[in-house]
C-alpha cells in the first residue's frame, strides 16, 4: 500500500468523524464587528482601532478627527 493509499484512507475515516466539514471563517464576524464609521467617505474600521490609526485616516480625509468620528469615544479613557 503506498502513502497515496493511506491518504485516501485517512480523508475517508476523517470525513465520518461528527464536525468535520464545518466552515471556520470569521468573515462575517469581522463584518459585524466594523462598527466604528467614517461620517465622511464612510470608510468602516473594527471595533478594536486605536485613535492613532483613525487620525491618521482623517487626515488622508483631508478633514478634521471630529468631523470624520464625531461619535468616537476612547476606550481606554472609560
């Protein structure tokens, strides 16, 4: 029996073990967890974005950071 047997054997034995199969992707629990928005270009950013990375976009917004995140509240700052 060679090792392209013993694959095929072990894909086989793998796809009746219970849970196999199912989708890992967290594509849409990152969508959801976009919730911080850019009034301006509407650009959405995770939940987990620091200020700096936000000034930093607003000024490629060629905008002032409260005009781009008026609603922003640090969290570090609770």
């Amino acid at each position: 029996m060679g090792n392209g047997a013993k694959a095929k054997t072990k894909r086989e034995r793998d796809q009746k073990k219970p849970g196999t199969g199912v989708a890992k992707s967290q594509l849409k629990v990152n969508e959801a967890a976009k919730n911080t928005i850019c009034q301006r270009c509407r650009q959405t950013f995770l939940c987990t974005v620091r200020r700096d990375a936000l000034e930093a976009h607003s000024t490629k917004c060629n905008a002032a950071f409260d005009v781009c995140f008026p609603t922003y509240v640090d969290p570090t700052k609770k």
